[in-house]
C-alpha cells in the first residue's frame, strides 16, 4: 500500500482511505493462512497448566499462547469494552486507572463568557494550550483548534485530553488556557498592540484584531471584556489594551469534562510496561501470555502513533510466538 508523509510525521494512504489499511492487513493475514473466527466473542482466557482455554459462547480453544489484542475503552461499539482489562486482572496482571485519550473537551460554566464556543461552533485556528496544575504550567501544546457546539476538539485539543483527564483522575488542581498568538509574550502583544496604533491610527480595535485571530473570534472576546469594537486605535485606552493582551496569550477554557469512551480515539492507562518484556511483549507474570497495543500503559498523540505503537506491539508478540513454534490465539 503506498503511503505519503503529512506534517508531522504522520503517514497515510495515497488513497487517504481508512478501509484500504484494513483491506491491506486482511490480505496478509488470509496470503498466510490465518484463520479469522467472527461471531466468537472471547468471553474469558482460562490458565490449564502449560497451556490456555479461550472460551467463546460457541466453542472452546486451546492454545499453546495467548495475544490480548482486545484494545481499551475507547469506542465500545467496536468492541473494545474493557473486556481484555478484566481477563488480564485475572491472569495476575495489575491495571493503571484509565482514561480516555485523544478525545474531545466540553466547555461550560455559570458565566456566559464560557459559552461563546456555542456562537464559535466550526471556526479552527492555531493555538497554544496550557495545562495548569497546582499552579504550574505542566504541559504546553501548540496546533490547531476546532471550536464545537460542546466546547473544543482539533489535534491540540485532543492530545491535551490524557493530560487534563489524568490530573482529574489524581485529584490534582488543574485549569487550561489558550493562547491565541502562538510564542508570543503579554510584552510582545502589547507592543504589537502600540505599533499598531501608530501604523493605523483610525482603525478600529476589531480590524485590529481580526489581524491576529478569525474575525468571529475576534467579536466574541471584545464583547465578553466588554471593550467597544469600533473604538479607534488611536483612542484604545492602555488598561483596556492590556486586557485584550493578557486575554490573548492566556484566555481560561472552563473545562468540565471529556466526550468520553464513546469518541476518544485511544485509552490512556492499561496494563503497565514493568509487567511484560519489551522484547517479547510476554507477560512477566502469566508466560506464554502476550499483551499489546491499547491493553499496556502506553498512549500516543494523534496522527497515527497509536496504530503504529498497536502493529509495531503486535509485530513484536508474533515475531516471538513464531521464534518458539507456538500455537496461539
């Protein structure tokens, strides 16, 4: 299958259609002899001395190996429904708390300045969000973002996702901000700000602005700081200008929450890498029991990464089942 690099290293099919990757895997598997049985879902992994029992409502399977390949959370109706988490804490393993990745934010509050992403819905730009937590800039992401009817999506959005959901998840005090001039300092849009005043003195603040972000963007901020659009930069008084600066790199996003499992792309957490050989992807604790993609503690940003980390996982678990003559499943 030919592919072509994006930016940011993210590879794709020429055909930049999803179903040729699985047409493509499908071919492989069937060129070397890989039974694929639909309809059997896996129901538990039973242990049987040296060897395993799979049981599936239809038949039970004996394996010489076991992948769990059952991936995470994310997107049930796939189903990845945690099911491969519960057999592997039966198995011995120990499961790191999840939570989705790569999914969604909702936006709310009491205030109607944490509603304007309503009036947005559909407009993307370029920006830098900051994660803060216990009062420190923990994360810092730049790309671009997609105002929603619910509150933000886009790449920065849903790789700031794990981030944000994790401090939750551990009870730590934690907030986000956009910036909306991206490597820029208050002093800097201040003094861009004044600049403009002398280069176009008769223009109006929301011209101005426009020149920095979408024009619609632009309206909602000077309406929520409550500054006259129309005023001439020349008369822009400075406690006001330095309003719109500070609002500009560091504007606060109410966020209350994710989409969830239902549209996250991935599942942050999962089984932890101390418990498997990297080598092999074989259990530590369960031997001829292989873990890979979504099952381990790993999850990537978007673009591609994680589908690369589940076949590089899986490539690795057969390559060592194959080495030693097992059967498996």
């Amino acid at each position: 299958m030919r592919l072509h690099e994006e930016p940011g290293g993210k590879l794709f099919p020429d055909s930049n259609r999803s179903r040729d990757v699985l047409d493509a895997l499908l071919r492989e598997a069937d060129a070397l002899g890989v039974e694929l049985l639909a309809d059997h879902r896996v129901l538990d992994v039973v242990r049987d001395g040296e060897r395993f029992r799979v049981l599936t409502p239809r038949r039970e399977i004996a394996a010489s190996a076991v992948v769990l390949a059952t991936g995470g959370l994310s997107l049930p109706k796939t189903g990845s429904d945690g099911a491969g988490f519960a057999i592997a804490r039966r198995l011995g393993h120990s499961v790191t708390p999840t939570t989705p990745g790569l999914a969604p934010l909702l936006l709310g509050g009491a205030d109607d300045r944490d509603a304007w992403h309503r009036e947005l819905s559909g407009v993307a730009q370029d920006v830098e969000l900051t994660l803060w937590v216990d009062g420190s800039a923990a994360v810092r992401i730049e790309g671009a973002l997609l105002w929603t009817h619910f509150g933000v999506s886009g790449p920065a959005a849903l790789d700031m996702s794990r981030h944000w959901l994790r401090a939750q998840l551990e009870g730590r005090e934690a907030r986000l901000t956009v910036s909306f001039c991206l490597g820029l300092t208050f002093d800097d849009v201040d003094r861009r700000w004044t600049a403009l005043a002398v280069e176009r003195p008769k223009a109006a603040v929301q011209s101005g602005l426009a020149t920095m972000v979408p024009a619609s963007v632009a309206a909602a901020l000077l309406h929520r700081l409550q500054i006259d659009a129309s005023i001439a930069l020349a008369h822009f008084a400075r406690d006001d200008r330095r309003r719109l600066a500070q609002a500009l790199i560091a504007w606060p996003l109410s966020v209350t929450g994710s989409r969830g499992y239902n549209y996250a792309e991935v599942t942050a957490g999962g089984v932890p890498l101390t418990e498997i050989d990297p080598a092999t992807m074989e259990s530590r604790i369960c031997p001829r029991l292989f873990l890979v993609g979504e099952m381990l503690d790993v999850d990537g940003r978007i673009g591609g990464f994680n589908f690369q980390w589940a076949w590089s996982s899986a490539y690795v678990a057969a390559t060592a089942i194959a080495a030693r003559g097992q059967t498996g499943v």
